[in-house]
C-alpha cells in the first residue's frame, strides 16, 4: 500500500480475498469497489471498505446467495441491450 491509501491491483485482492482477475471481471462489470486508472489500476482503501461494508453481511449462505442473485438480476440482458442500440 502506498502512503496515501492506493493499493494495486495484487494488493486489493489479497486485501479483498478476490483474486486479480475476479477484481479485473467486477471492474468490467461495473460491480466492485471503486478504482482509478492512471495507466495503471489503483484502489483505495475507504473505497474498499465502503464497497464491503455496502455489500451487507449475511447470517448464512443462503441469504448470501439469494441476494447475490437478486444482484445478478438487475443487470441488463443482453437482447435489451441490443434493443437500445437499435434504437426501439
């Protein structure tokens, strides 16, 4: 970690308990912990925190599961997305 709270990439997913592709696959998603990018990934540790913290904790797996798909859910489907491109 740098002295103002930066971790790269092989930092924050040992801090996390994520690997770095994991990391690289929510950042293309849309749904990890902030990050910056100056030509090289960068995460601060509040940011990381917070997006823990947001990420609520569960009293057993199922709950963990079931919001974990409520999560998946959201996210737009690939044949809307092709109807927003086309325009309808």
């Amino acid at each position: 970690m740098y002295p103002d709270g930066r971790m790269d990439t092989t930092n924050a997913s040992t801090y996390i308990g994520l690997s770095e592709k994991t990391l690289a696959m929510m950042r293309c998603n849309g749904s990890g912990p902030k990050f910056v990018k100056r030509g090289r990934v960068f995460y601060f540790q509040v940011d990381i925190d917070a997006w823990m913290n947001a990420q609520g904790r569960h009293t057993s797996t199922a709950r963990a599961a079931a919001n974990a798909l409520r999560r998946r859910t959201r996210c737009s489907s690939p044949a809307s997305i092709q109807t927003r491109r086309q325009g309808f």
